[in-house]
C-alpha cells in the first residue's frame, strides 16, 4: 500500500487520538499547541509579515509563560469534527529558550503528552522540536501572529506516516491565543485542528530545574 492510500485509509477511519477504538495516534498541538510559528506549508498567499504591528503583540516569552489551558476540537479531512480535547499546559524560559509541557486529555479518556522546546533562531524566529515531531519545525511571529511549520509523525495501524502541519496563532487579548492547524499530505488536506488557548497569570506554576 502507497504512503497516499495509507494516509488516505488512516484518515478516513480516523485514527485512534481521533476516534474511540483506533489504534493510531494523532496529537493535538496543538498540540498548542499543542503550541509557535510557520509559513512555507500554506498555499495561501498570507505571510507572517501582513500581521507586523498587529495589537496585541505576541511576545512568545511573555504569553507562553506559566499556566495556560488549551480546548479545541479536531476535524477530519471532509471538515467533520470528530473529537475534543482540553490541554494543561506549563511555559518556562530559561536563557531565551522555552519549554513547554503540554498535558492532553481527549473526550474518550485518552491522555498524549508533547514538551516542545522552542530555541531562538534569529529575530523573532524560534527552532521547535518535540519527541513525535520530525527534524525541526520553524517558528516566526510578528505583531500579534506566530507560524509554526512542522512534520508530525502519526503512528498508524499499518506503519506511521508523516503529516506536515502548519499552524497559525493569533492572539486576541492579553490571555487568549485562536489556533488554526492544517494538516497535510502530498499537499492534500487531511485534517484540521482548532483550539483556543488560555493563558492563566493567576495560576501558579512550577518550573523544573535544569
């Protein structure tokens, strides 16, 4: 069976992270997700650019600092949604470099983990990985929008695949970020996720040491 009829196959019975009784996993992100910034996938024309001066500024260490909780649904590739999700989410920096631990649970019980590491990468630009992402995704934010673009690798019943996900971020307010990720294979549309996320300045939190 070709990388394509699998993707294929595995997206339309969606995989185990999608649907109750599914043995593939497929990770919000975010996974936040979740979360960070990108803009080679998209065939859109829009650019990290057309959000320079955009208010609310973004300021990845100052929003992704601390508690912050995700909720968003995840929509197969015909646009149905298929599942939710709601996401702890930890933010810590340390010489510039942030980590953020993400916490998943799923309407069916099912619980994922993802820790991005986000380490600058020139002006206003970031390198994220993560243990399921594939080599290294790329971040840039402007005003008050982060792209991430990114290759996630989805186990699936017979033998994973690799998904590239673009991300856009957008925040809205002092404490919430809208999310949008499209996922893709071969350039053709085989999901999408859409999450809220929410920063909580009230909340304490806990760094681990390093």
């Amino acid at each position: 069976m070709s990388d394509n009829e699998r993707a294929n196959r595995g997206f339309h019975r969606p995989p185990n992270s999608l649907s109750p009784g599914r043995t593939a996993r497929l990770s919000a992100k975010y996974l936040g997700t979740l979360a960070l910034a990108a803009m080679l996938l998209s065939c859109s024309t829009t650019s990290i650019d057309d959000y320079r001066g955009g208010t609310p500024a973004f300021e990845p260490e100052e929003f992704f600092d601390g508690a912050l909780t995700a909720h968003g649904v995840v929509k197969d590739f015909s646009g149905t949604a298929i599942r939710h999700f709601r996401a702890d989410i930890t933010g810590c920096w340390q010489g510039g470099v942030g980590t953020l631990d993400e916490d998943f649970v799923f309407d069916d019980g099912e619980e994922q983990k993802r820790i991005w590491t986000l380490t600058p990468n020139g002006a206003q630009a970031y390198i994220g990985t993560a243990g399921d992402v594939v080599g290294e995704g790329q971040a840039r934010w402007e005003g008050n929008a982060m792209f991430l673009d990114y290759t996630l690798r989805i186990a699936l019943e017979d033998g994973p695949i690799d998904v590239k996900i673009d991300d856009r971020m957008y925040r809205v307010s002092e404490n919430v970020v809208m999310n949008e990720s499209k996922m893709r294979k071969f350039g053709f549309g085989v999901g999408e996720i859409l999450l809220t996320i929410i920063r909580h300045p009230e909340v304490e939190f806990y760094c681990p040491s390093t």
